[in-house]
C-alpha cells in the first residue's frame, strides 16, 4: 500500500454538539480556514463515525443529549485508532471542576462558550499543528523503517546470487561469508588507526562489507574445466582464469551504467576489477602499483589471500595461521598495502577466530 504523506491532506475537524447556532459559528469559522467540517449532533454517533473516518481534531461539547462529553472524549481515548486524535472540550461553563475532568478524560484544551473565532482558530492551529507533525515524524519513521527493509533485502539477494555462483567452485565452502568479516574488521580497523582513516566512513564498512561477496563473481563464465582443475593451470587456462576480474566488473558495470553514483555498485566494480592486483605492479588485470590500486581491492586483496592459504583445497590442506601470517608478512610492499598488512596482524587473533567459526 503507498502511504501519503499526512502533511499533504485537508484538516478534517468533527464537531460533536447539538447547538445548531454554534454548528454554523464553527462553520463559518473553519471552512474559511480550510477545514473539513463533520457535525454530529450526538455522542454515539460521533463514535461511530470516527470509527470509519479518523477525526484529526474533535471539538466536542461538555453536554450533549445521550452522553456528556467527558464519556465521549474518555471512549475516544480508550480506541487504539482515535487515542491519539486531539479532542477540544467547548463548555458553557468555567468551572475548575470542568476543565480538571476534561483533561483527566485526555483532553488537549477547554474553551468556555461564546466562542470567539481568534482565539478558536489560534487554538485549532496549534494543535492540528502538533498534531501533523507528530504525524509526518511517525510517517517518516515507517518510510526508513520501508528503505531499511527493502535495503536488507536486496543485500540478501546480492549475496545469495554470489553464494550460487562460488557453488560451482565446490572447495571453497563459506569463503564469502568469511572475507566478507576479514574486510568489515579491516576496514573498521584502517578507519580507526591509518593513513586512510579520513577516507573510511561508516558507509565504506557497510558497503565493502555487502560488495566484498561479489569480488569472484565473473568465475560464472569461466569453463568447469579451467575452474574445477585439480592441479596447476598452464599458462593459457592461467590466462582464461584471469578474465574473471574484468567479467565480474563489466557485468556490474551494466547495473552501474542504470544507477550511476551508486557506492555499493562502484565499490563491487572495484573490487572484482583490482582484487588481484599487487602493490608492485605485478598483479593483473592492468598491474596497477601501490595507491594507485583502488583502497577497498587493496583490503579484499589480503582477506582473499588469507583465506585461501587457510582453506582446504582437493590438491592440498590449508595452512595454518603462523605459516599464512608469514606470508602476508613475506609479501607486504610487494603484495599487499603495507598499512593493511600492519591493519591485518593487529586483528590476526580475529582472523583466526573467523576462519575457526565459519567453515
Ligand atoms: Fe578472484
């Protein structure tokens, strides 16, 4: 169902008094001001009229024939879809006794009879006003509570499309759910202590987070032959292999191309393009050096490797953390950011500890 946002629609004022002297005040009075005026001569009715349609305001007199206004007000407020409808008591009385039952039956003002129109209207703005901005707060509340669901969603989607495409890979068992930590602590990590902490916002965790899944997944389009080979690549399937970086980002490229600025898209294209590159130069597919190499491949870059060396593959055993740690170690400023590298062993006890949980 789409919501319309409250602040857009007419005031609707139910007016709850047999007087027809004070129903054509009132009249007068409102319509002018750009009301919808509701009479109802009795209680009862009243109820069940606002039953059906929601009041934003009821004016409501202290004595009415088959109910007096306080049982009115206290039915309304007892209603889980009128408690909140602001109910203004008009009396022809002005005694303290009056005005305390009236605001102990919840409601929001008290105006003694004869009404004068300034200080009606004066009375009615204020609390239509209160009204319709705590209206457009509670609607604001539902449309982010929408954007978030919906956003949640569409993470889950992205990642069960990149988890259907690693299944082809049988070896690699929960490899994404694992990088996709190795990058959050990481990133999180750089932000607080690096070079780079001025660059990383909340946002560049959330969206490496979400994006790092989908760093292999242009290996769709590489042959069972090349990707599911038991022993080393020759040099032309190494070749074939290496196209999965460009594949996966031409692909995104597409979905960027119709939401252009999109962070997310932009940072997946980067990360799928740059992951295999190596700070000097000798990575591919455009062997781009040192910072040049877009900062969140450079991250996925690390975890990809850590994980890697640490799992099982059907011609070897993974290793275990000191031997892969030595590596990272071994190939700081050759293969990896020397910053990520220092970001990496002061985080090798979670490292660890996410390899041991997700397996
Ligand atoms: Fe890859």
């Amino acid at each position: 169902m789409i919501e319309t946002d409250p602040q857009q629609k007419k005031a609707r004022i139910m007016v709850v008094d047999d007087d027809p002297a004070t129903h054509a005040l009132l009249t007068e009075m409102l319509v002018l001001h750009g009301s919808e005026m509701l009479f109802y001569p009795s209680g009862a009715i009243a109820l069940m009229a606002a039953e059906n349609h929601t009041p934003d305001l009821v004016l409501l007199a202290v004595k009415i024939p088959d109910m007096d206004g306080f049982e009115v007000c206290k039915r309304i407020k007892q209603n889980p879809g009128l408690k909140d409808v602001p109910v203004i008591f008009l009396s022809d009385t002005n005694d303290t006794e009056s005005k305390v039952r009236a605001f102990e039956m919840g409601g929001v003002d008290y105006i003694t009879k004869p009404i004068h129109f300034a200080e009606l209207r004066a009375r009615v703005a204020v609390h239509l006003s209160r009204c319709t901005l705590e209206s457009k707060l509670e609607f604001q509340k539902r449309m982010e509570e929408k954007i978030r669901e919906l956003s949640e969603a569409q993470q889950a989607t992205i990642f069960a499309i990149a988890k259907l495409a690693e299944q082809r890979d049988e070896d690699t068992g929960a490899h994404l759910e694992r990088v996709r930590e190795y990058c959050r602590l990481l990133a999180e990590r750089l932000g607080e202590d690096s070079p780079y902490a001025a660059y990383i916002t909340a946002e560049f965790v959330e969206c490496i987070q979400h994006a790092s899944p989908l760093h292999d997944i242009g290996k769709v389009a590489i042959p069972d032959s090349i990707l599911l080979k038991p022993h080393k690549l020759t040099s032309p399937e190494f070749e074939v292999m290496k196209t999965h970086a460009v594949i996966g980002a031409e692909n995104m490229q597409l979905v960027y191309n119709h939401y252009s600025g999109n962070v997310f898209i932009g940072m997946g294209i980067e990360i799928a393009l740059y992951h295999h590159e190596r700070w000097d130069g000798s990575g591919y597919p455009d062997g781009l050096t040192g910072r040049n190499i877009p900062l969140p491949a450079r991250i996925m870059a690390l975890a990809d490797c850590y994980d890697a060396l640490r799992s099982d593959r059907c011609y070897r055993r993974g290793l275990d953390h000191e031997r892969v740690k030595a590596m990272i170690l071994e190939g700081s400023g050759t293969h990896f950011d020397p910053e990520i590298v220092k970001a990496f062993l002061s985080l090798e006890e979670e490292f660890s500890r996410i390899q041991d949980t997700f397996c």
